[in-house]
C-alpha cells in the first residue's frame, strides 16, 4: 500500500514523472563524476520534494498526533479547530522515511543517502544538534546550491535523459551510495520561510507594540499553523523556530519564557514589563479557552436535561440541571476574572499610547529648542529685521542719488514728440481705412454693373421672343383660305 508521503510526491511533483522514477530510484551516485547535470537534476528533485512535503506535514516519523481543542488565535474569536501536530521544519531519516517512501514497482530509493549528504554539505539540511550548537552556519554562503529553479528546468532535464539513452551513465562500484544515517535534519528553506511568515504577520498592519510581546504560549498558539492550515509545527520545530528568530535572523529577543519582536523604533530587550504583558496575554487567552468550554459544557447539559424530562427520568434532569448551574456559577467567575483582565489589559495599552505621545512630545520640544538656539531667540530677530530694514533704506538712497546724477530732459519736447507719434500713426490708419473703403465700393460697383448688363441682356431676350411671336401672328392671319392645306377627307 503506497504511504501518504509518497502520493503526495508522485501528484505534486513535476519531477517524479512516471518516466524518470527509475532513475530517481537507482543509484545515481556514480553520476557526480559522469553525468554531473544528471546528478544536480536527481538531487535537486528529492530534495525539493521532501522539503515542500515536510511543508505540508507528511514527512514526520515522531508519531503524529492531534491537537484538539486548538485554536486559531485569542483575538480572533474563532471556533476551536483539530489539527495535525506534526514536523515541518526537521526531517528524520530512518527506516520509517524509506518505508514510506518505497515504491510498489521501484522499490526503495537507493540513492537517499547521497541526496542528504549533499543537502548537509550545502548547509540546505544541517543536523539539528549542528544547528543548536553552532551559530553563523547560515552566514556561510555554499559551494554549490542545490535548489536552484535552473536545475530542475525542462531543458536540463530532456538533456540528461539523452544522454543516459545514449549510455552516457556509466560507474563503478566503488562510487555507490552511502548508508542512510539515522538523524535529524533542520530544512533550512522551510526553517526561513516560517520565519519570513512570522514576522509579517507580527508586524504587519497597524500593530501596537503591545502586539509584539508574546509568552511561549501564546507564540505558539498564534503561529502553528504559519506553514499550512491543516496542520501545526510541532514542539521541536517551534524550538528551531525561535532560535533562528532571536540567534540568526534577530529578529526578536527571547529568554525562554518572553518573546518580543523587534521594532524599528526600539531595541528589543526583555523587560520586567514585557513579561508581565505577555503573562497577561496568555491569561486573557486561557480564560477565554475555558469560558468557551463552559458554555459548550452548559449547552450539553442542557439538552440532557430536556431529554432526561421527555424520557420522565427525573434523577438524570436533577443532576444535569445541577450540574449545569455549577457550571454557569463558574462561567460567571471567569467572565468577572476575563473582563478584570481585558480592563487592565486595555489600561496597559492605553499607558503605553501615552508613553509613546509623551516621548513624541519630549522629543519634538527637543527640535524646538535646538532651532530656537539656531535663531537666537525673539531679541535676535529683532535686531536682524531692524538691521534689514536700515539696508533697505540704504538701497532706496542709492538709487535717488543715481537718478539726479542722469541727464535732464525738457518735458515739452517729450510732449511734442509723442505728439507727433500720434498724428503720424492717426495718418496711418485713415489712409488704410480710405484705401480698403475704395476697395470695397470698387467691389460694389462691379458687382451693379454685372447686375445691370445681366438686367438688359434679359430684356433684349425677351423683345425678341415677343416680336418673333407677334410676326408669326401677322403671318397666320394674312393667309386666305386657299393657301391653307387641305384637310384629308
């Protein structure tokens, strides 16, 4: 029976096609020395697939559990939900990863073990206690990546299978794979992009910098399901998370117990205050774990109590309805203990929102103060605008000074000039407007004679017509009767 891993694989993944499986599934080792595209193309492939099904929850061996009763977040106001709690970021390489990932025609992978110590090499998959005990790996940039999208390209790929049809895949027995180690691998991919996912969704928005402080519990609870939302990181993942988050990336700091992402403004050190805050977060989260839980219960009770009484079970329905006053007896605490919380937690916040207006404050006073210091002071303006004024005063003398000093002109010639300017242009215009009048009576009595010879024309047409129409009458009335023609009988 094919594993859940495996039909994961063979579904999602381009490069499991049908007609490559046996290559992946063969020992290809020796290809490193022969077919070194080849050899890049079958490790990418592996390690690509493991990681993205690491992803989705189906490479973990530790047991997979559910996590009942989890919920999406505090604040959301969410139903409880069930997810699987399983491995996304570390894989285990047993005997159970190669049961799972054995094929019915093909068998198990050979060639698994070349593919880690590869990833390993490459710091793509380092060992956990690697990991936990040596900061700066992920500073080191490696020889060769493996996951590299040119890899895994169609061309490469139809290049490789080329060359193996034409038996270009040769080696020796000494080039076999190694054993498969039994150990635990933190997925560096899958580690950043968790880690990448968690600080936006921390500090993404309009968040408050209370926002940014969480207990252990409340990470937890808030992030499980950052990688996929039908299952959960599990414990050691969120152990690997963290210390990615405050040793390698920074950005957040974390005692242990505390949690604060960084923000732009300020340092993110641990303080006694943060911890309270985070303490008062997880608090407000649990009482409203345990008030949803109570009014599930109350529910419950009810309707047993109503079929108890429809079945005349009267014992059932006095022990329900106790039952379930006890339970609304202890609602009502944590409700008054939830909104005692949620009060001093709003105060909390509101405290902060006021720090951050006071520092705001102090330290746009201290802007003020420096420019003031820049200035002078009111008594320094002063003195610069009355220094301005007296140079303005110097300037306005200067140039009435240079005005007598000009040459002296007589007003009247000045008069008479313009004067003369004015006939001489008055001229101007009255001899174009006399030129463009005769122009146009010129125009109009072209256009009357026209008129007139059309007028005389038409006159002498018609005396003609009517002379001609009156001698055609003269003639018809002279004629005797023998000079008509004779009608046929």
């Amino acid at each position: 029976m094919m594993s859940e891993l495996l039909k994961y694989i063979l579904t999602h993944e381009e490069a499991f096609r049908r007609n490559r499986l046996p290559s992946l599934y063969s020992d290809f080792t020796p290809q490193k020395k022969t077919n070194p595209d080849g050899y890049a193309v079958n490790i990418a492939a592996w390690e690509q697939a493991l990681n993205r099904a690491a992803k989705r929850g189906y490479t973990s061996s530790r047991g997979v559990r559910v996590r009942s009763g989890s919920t999406v977040s505090a604040k959301s106001g969410k139903m409880p939900v069930k997810r699987k709690k399983t491995d996304h970021l570390i894989l285990r390489t047993d005997e159970s990863l190669l049961r799972d990932l054995e094929s019915p025609e093909w068998g198990r992978p050979v060639a698994l073990g070349t593919v880690f110590d590869e990833a390993v090499r490459n710091n793509s998959m380092i060992p956990l206690p690697v990991y936990k005990t040596t900061a700066g790996l992920l500073q080191k940039k490696s020889q060769w990546k493996l996951i590299d999208p040119g890899v895994l390209s169609p061309w490469n790929v139809m290049s490789w299978g080329a060359r193996q049809l034409k038996g270009f895949v040769v080696g020796s027995e000494s080039d076999s794979a190694p054993k498969l180690q039994v150990q635990e691998l933190v997925l560096i991919e899958n580690l950043q992009e968790a880690a990448d996912l968690a600080v936006k969704k921390a500090t993404g928005g309009n968040s408050s910098k209370l926002d940014l402080i969480y207990s252990r519990e409340s990470f937890v609870e808030e992030f499980a399901a950052i990688l996929n939302d039908a299952t959960e990181l599990s414990d050691a993942d969120f152990d690997v998370l963290l210390l990615y988050l405050s040793r390698d990336s920074g950005a957040i700091a974390y005692d242990g117990k505390t949690i604060k992402f960084k923000s732009a403004d300020e340092s993110a050190e641990i303080t006694e205050q943060d911890t309270t805050i985070a303490s008062i977060k997880t608090l407000v989260s649990t009482m409203s774990k345990q008030v949803t839980t109570l009014e599930a219960k109350i529910a419950e009770l009810t309707v047993s109590a109503k079929m108890a009484l429809a079945n005349k079970n009267r014992i059932s329905a006095l022990s329900a309805v106790r039952s379930k006053k006890m339970a609304e007896h202890n609602l009502q605490q944590r409700f008054n203990t939830l909104m005692q919380l949620e009060e001093v937690y709003s105060k909390i916040e509101q405290a902060a929102g006021q720090v951050d207006m006071v520092q705001v404050m102090q330290g746009s006073t201290g802007v003020l103060r420096g420019l003031h210091t820049q200035i002078g002071g009111a008594e320094r303006v002063e003195d610069i605008v009355e220094e301005l004024r007296e140079e303005m005063t110097k300037v306005d003398e200067v140039g009435s000074i240079m005005n007598e000093v000009g040459p002296v002109i007589d007003e009247g010639e000045i008069d008479d000039e313009l004067a003369a300017m004015e006939k001489s242009d008055r001229e101007a215009r009255e001899k174009e407007e006399a030129a463009v009048t005769k122009n146009r009576l010129a125009e109009l009595d072209s256009v009357k004679q026209a008129s007139d010879e059309a007028s005389r024309r038409a006159r002498a047409a018609e005396d003609a017509d009517s002379a001609l129409a009156d001698n055609i009458i003269d003639r018809l009335s002279n004629m005797s009767v023998e000079d008509r023609p004779m009608q046929a009988n």
